[in-house]
C-alpha cells in the first residue's frame, strides 16, 4: 500500500480529489473511480493499490530509457543541491550550454543550434514565432502564413493548436491565430489498412502544398510544421515518398519546414530522430518529451546554422537578436536531467535498441489482426497504433473500455478517439512485449 508524504486515506488515494483541475481527463469520471500511479522503476508503474503496472506508454511518450534511471536521478540530485536555479535572459550557466552542445552532436545535418523551452507546446510555439522573426530579419517580413495538417497535434499553446488539426482541441478557444492553412491528413484505411511500415500510397498528398502555395503565394508562407509520424492523432505513418515531397516543395519556394519530433525523437522510430530515419532534413526540429526521459519538463526548437547566422547578421552585436524566451529556459536541474538522459540513451545503445526489436514489435502487432472490431493496425519502429470499429453511437468508448480493462490487467495503453497507440520504453523486453499485445489480445477478445 502506498504511504503518502501528505494527507492521503487509508486507500492510498488523497481525501480531496476536488482541488486538482486535470488537464485532457474526464474528471468527474476519473474522481468517482481513481487511477493513481505512486512509483515507477524500470518498465513498471506501482499503482496506489500496490499493484504492478506494465508501462505500454512510455509514460506519455517520454520516458524512453525506463523508469527511474539512477544515472539521470543522481544528476537531478546533485545539480539541484549545487545551484538550483540561475536567470536565463542576458546570463547563463554552464549546464545549459553542455546540454545545448550534446543534443546538436545528436541532430542529424547542419541543425545545430538549439533554444530551450520547458514543453513540446512551447517549443512548437517558439519554433513558428523563430520562422515568422526569421523571415522577418531577412527583410521577407511579408511572409507570415504558417501551415499546419489536418489531425496534427502540436500541443496546446495558441500557435500549436492553430496550425493543429484537431476540432475539439481549437473549437473552445476562439479565432486561434489568422493566417493559417492547413494540409490534408494522411489517413486513410481503405487504401493503406493494415499496412506494415510506411504506406505506398498517399505521397501525392503533399501535393496538396502547390495548390496552398498557388493559392496565397510563397511570398506570404513562412512555415509548414508536421509531425512526420503524427502520434496522438493516433499513429498515422508518413507514406512513402510524402516527407521528401513536403521537402522539395518547402525548399523551391523558400518556405521554413519544421518537424515536430516532440514524440518522434530519441529513438521512438530506432534513430536518434525521424528526420534521420526517413533521410529528410527540416529547417527545425521541435523536441521535448524524451529529451530528458520525462523527469524534469524541458523542451527544444533545433535550428539549421543558416537560421542561428541570420539572426545574428541582422543585429549589432549588444543588441538581443530574438526576443523570446522564458524564466525556465535551459533551467540547471532540468539540463542536467537533459546530459544525463542523452548520455544513457548512447551508452545503452537504446536507439539501436529499439531498431533491433522493431520487427519483433511489428510481428506482434500485426497479430492483433483480425481480433474482434480491430480495423487496422500500423507501426513503425517501436509504435503501433491499433484502430478499433467505434461502436455506433458511442464513438471512443470501444478503446477507452480497452483502457480500463488493461489497466485492470495491469498494463497502461494509450486511446485516442478508437485507435490504441503503443510506444513502450526504449529498454523493453521481448518477453514484455509478449505480455503487453497477449494482455490486449485477451481483452479485446474479452469485450467482444
Ligand atoms: C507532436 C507533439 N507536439 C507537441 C506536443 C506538446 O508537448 P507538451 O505536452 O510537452 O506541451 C506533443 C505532446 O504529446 C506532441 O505529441
């Protein structure tokens, strides 16, 4: 049973349950049945009812190298003893420029410079405000138009979810940025249902770009901004060919193209990034997440060095060349957290790692075909997304019911809408992976 440092019942679970607003959860449903997580080791939660929880999730995609890693916690501890905090604006310490340096030897091509944020939604926000100032320093000030996809997830920040394609994540909140267009989503079961890897149809969407081009002409579009594997829309694989499209198109009309890797890097795909797997370099890449193992929130916006010189060609030299930033930027504690986890992922060769075990990850998954209400599955290095029938009527309550049951089972999945996203750590286990997709094969079966 778990033994609380605060005011927790005899349960384990806190008396007030009321205080805490939780963020993208059903509340009221969640209060009236808790599910609270109160240890993590390895590829296990501890559940506040002391049961063991397999972790199918990498937490929320970020904790790559398994829980509770002693290097990264050590270093926790010791930066945080030595000088918890320093300002970031106009000073600086040494551990964010270690950490800045690291992660450039790990960015594929020439991104080479790095501007720290505390979150994925930041980094997404301060990668289009870098390409609106970029432009603008070079004296393209007109180019102001950001692209986005349908079913993009780009966090929560007002940049990220204007060029987000999401419906529930923009209807609440306004007239979101002006200016934005947004690219067709690459979906589609009846063409690319069940297919392993990277789909061979779909390429000719990234055409869709010229027509958006021809539309508002190239001279008004600073940015286009993907996921190159779109993750919380529900795994959906770039198909082949499209990313080196989207590339070509940015690259003739002079348009920044950034990736959003903020689930895709560190390993996820079994190279350090995406960009690097599928061989096609953006102007930015946009991380968080794995970046420092989930432990201490830290995110990033990589720039290519001919962003990073345009900047600073544009300015006298004591004049600040972007104004942006924030109090936590590069914060001690969390790049520290940042040196420790680059340097675990290299010396345990998680990447590798996660490139070896993909075929056996592939298998696995695929044998979830042909399971009651299963309509596809795809997967591309160690992520799966399994796509589930809605029940009529009642659309997402077919995977969150799968949710439910597998945690009772003891294995955390991810839903979003009908699919089932799995991206267990990098450190995972064959016979783990065995028990993760036998755990979800007997309550699919179970439910049907
Ligand atoms: C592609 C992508 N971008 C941005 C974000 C937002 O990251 P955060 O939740 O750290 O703000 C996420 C989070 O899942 C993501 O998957």
């Amino acid at each position: 049973m778990y033994e609380s440092d605060g005011e927790a019942g005899s349960s384990g679970i806190p008396n007030n349950l009321d205080a805490y607003f939780m963020p993208f959860t059903a509340n009221r449903q969640f209060k009236a049945n808790p599910r609270l997580l109160v240890a993590a080791e390895g590829m296990h939660y501890t559940a506040h009812d002391g049961r063991r929880i397999l972790d199918g999730t990498a937490g929320l995609w970020c904790v790559n190298a398994g829980h509770g890693r002693k290097p990264i916690v050590e270093a926790v501890q010791r930066q945080v003893a030595r000088m918890d905090y320093a300002p970031s604006f106009q000073m600086g310490h040494p551990v964010a420029f270690e950490a800045a340096a690291k992660l450039a030897t790990m960015l594929p091509g020439d991104l080479d410079h790095v501007f720290f944020t505390n979150s994925g939604s930041e980094a997404v926000d301060s990668a289009l405000k870098i390409a609106l100032a970029y432009h603008r320093v070079r004296g393209e000030g007109a180019r102001t138009r950001l692209i986005g996809r349908e079913r993009g997830y780009h966090g929560v920040g007002f940049g990220g979810i204007s060029v987000g394609g999401i419906s529930p994540n923009r209807k609440f909140f306004g007239n979101l940025l002006p200016g934005i267009d947004h690219l067709p989503h690459t979906h589609n079961l009846e063409k690319n249902a069940f297919t392993r890897g990277q789909p061979e149809w779909g390429a000719h969407l990234a055409d869709e770009l010229e027509r958006i081009v021809a539309l508002h002409d190239a001279s008004t579009i600073a940015a286009v901004i993907v996921e190159p594997v779109a993750g919380s829309t529900g795994v959906l694989v770039p198909p082949r060919g499209y990313l080196e499209k989207l590339r070509a198109i940015c690259s003739k009309y002079g348009i920044l193209l950034i990736f959003d890797e903020v689930i895709t890097g560190f390993g996820r795909l079994g190279a350090a990034f995406a960009s690097e797997y599928f061989g096609v370099i953006p102007d930015m890449i946009t991380c968080a997440k794995g970046i420092s193992n989930g432990t201490i929130p830290m995110g990033a916006v990589a720039l290519r060095r001919g962003l990073y010189d345009a900047f600073m060609a544009a300015a006298p030299e004591n004049s600040i060349e972007l104004f942006h930033g924030y109090t936590y930027s590069g914060h001690p504690v969390a790049a520290a957290a940042a040196i420790a986890t680059l340097d675990l992922y290299v010396k345990e060769g998680l990447f590798q790692r996660a490139a070896e075990l993909s075929p056996y990850w592939e298998e696995a998954a695929h044998a979830m075909r042909g399971l009651p209400h299963v309509i596809d599955v795809r997967n591309l290095g160690l992520v799966c997304g399994i796509e589930l029938e809605p029940i009529a009527g009642k659309p997402t309550a077919r995977a969150f019911d799968a949710f439910l049951r597998c945690y009772e089972k003891g294995l955390l999945i991810r839903t979003t809408g009908d699919i089932i996203a799995l991206s267990p750590p990098l450190i995972v286990e064959r016979k783990q992976i065995d028990e993760i997709f036998g755990t979800l094969e007997s309550v699919l079966k179970a439910a049907a």
